[in-house]
C-alpha cells in the first residue's frame, strides 16, 4: 500500500458517512472495518468514552497493522444524572427481544422516561471522543461536546441516533433538521474531528511512516 491510510473502526454506515466527509481534507485513504472482514467485533464494556474508543482503535490496529481511528460518543442528559452515557447506542435494547433494536428505540424510551421532566431541566450533551492509534501503540485522543436540549418529541428525517430529539436553541430545530452541513459544522464529533483532522496532517507531514503498513499482530 503506497498511500498513507488509516482504518475507521465502525461499520456503523451513518457515522462512517459523516466521518469520510469530515476527514476530506486529509490526504490519507480512509478504509473501513468492511475491507477488513477478518478484524474481530470489539465489545464496548468501558466505563467511559476514552475507554471504549481506545479499546476499539487499539484492537483494530492491533489488527490491520495500520492507524485505526475509533470514536465513542453518546447523549448524556443532566436530568438522568447523565444518561444514557456509554450505553446510548444500547439504551433501547430489549434482551428478550429476537430482533436487533433501533435509533427509535432508544430515543423512544428517553423520551418516555423524561415525560414528566419540564423544559428548563432538559437540559442534554452530545460528548465524543476520538482516539488514534498506531500499531507500535502511540495514540493521540481528542474530545468534543455539543450542548441542547431533549425536546418532547422527534423531529426531522436527517442524521441518525438521538438527532432528531436533540433540540438546539441557537436554531430552533433539532440535529436531525438543521442539515449534514450545519451538524457537520458544529455536532460534537465535528469539532473532535476538526481537532484530530489538524493533529494528523502535522503527523502525516512529519512521521508519514506511521501511515504505512505494519505487520498485524498474529501474522
């Protein structure tokens, strides 16, 4: 492989999406875990962000032989003490249930269990962190946090997770209706991105052989 690459560690299409435009500016070639089958599903049992994206990034460099970039985000509602935290992408899940759950369920059951919570104290974040990591072990991690509300009901077709209840004041829409151009200027893992973005390009100038294939480990 010539070109400089980095794997994102998902499959998750929707974030992948945003992640390919996000990281455009980079002259790197942004694979994806569907070029590597053989990489092993990585469970998220971390206790916060950080943990979980390395632990992802980690494994699938550790895989790949090449810088993987993973990222944790979730919703985290002052309201619930801070969830659905870690577990956002899960929250809905039925275990008794045969088939795999959906973004619905989860924000359904949010906004079920704020029924009773007024406006004043809906008050919610978007939190994501990012981390970078090299087969020899080196990673670089950055954050970023995105700040609304929890509306009473879902609007808008766009985005994906909990977008279309994440109202925000300063445009009087939620995530979901404010357009990929505007999330992608100010959601949470845009500015962790935008950080990562700046972080790499100086790595990719100064160390561009972290960018080259190492041999995965259990080769």
């Amino acid at each position: 492989m010539d070109v400089p690459a980095v794997v994102i560690a998902t499959r998750n299409a929707g974030k992948i999406r945003e992640l390919r435009v996000l990281l455009a500016e980079i002259n790197l070639s942004l694979l994806t875990l569907a070029d590597f089958p053989e990489c092993p599903e990585v469970v998220e049992d971390g206790d916060t962000f950080l943990a979980n994206a390395a632990k992802k990034a980690q494994a699938i460099a550790a895989c790949t032989g090449l810088p993987a970039l993973a990222d944790d985000s979730g919703l985290e509602v002052a309201a619930l003490g801070g969830r659905p935290g870690v577990f956002s992408a899960r929250y809905g899940a039925d275990r008794t249930a045969p088939q795999p759950h959906t973004d619905a369920d989860n924000y359904v059951k949010l906004l079920e269990e704020m029924a009773d919570i007024p406006w004043e104290q809906r008050r919610a974040r978007f939190v994501c962190c990012i981390v970078v990591a090299f087969p020899g072990g080196r990673q670089v991690i950055t954050e970023g946090v995105c700040q609304g509300f929890i509306d009473f009901e879902p609007k808008g077709a766009g985005g994906f997770g909990y977008d279309p209840v994440f109202w925000l004041p300063q445009y009087n829409r939620t995530m979901a209706e404010v357009g990929l151009e505007v999330k992608n200027q100010i959601s949470h893992r845009a500015q962790a991105l935008k950080e990562m973005q700046a972080i790499l390009a100086d790595l990719l100038h100064r160390e561009p052989s972290l960018f080259q294939p190492a041999t995965p480990i259990g080769t």
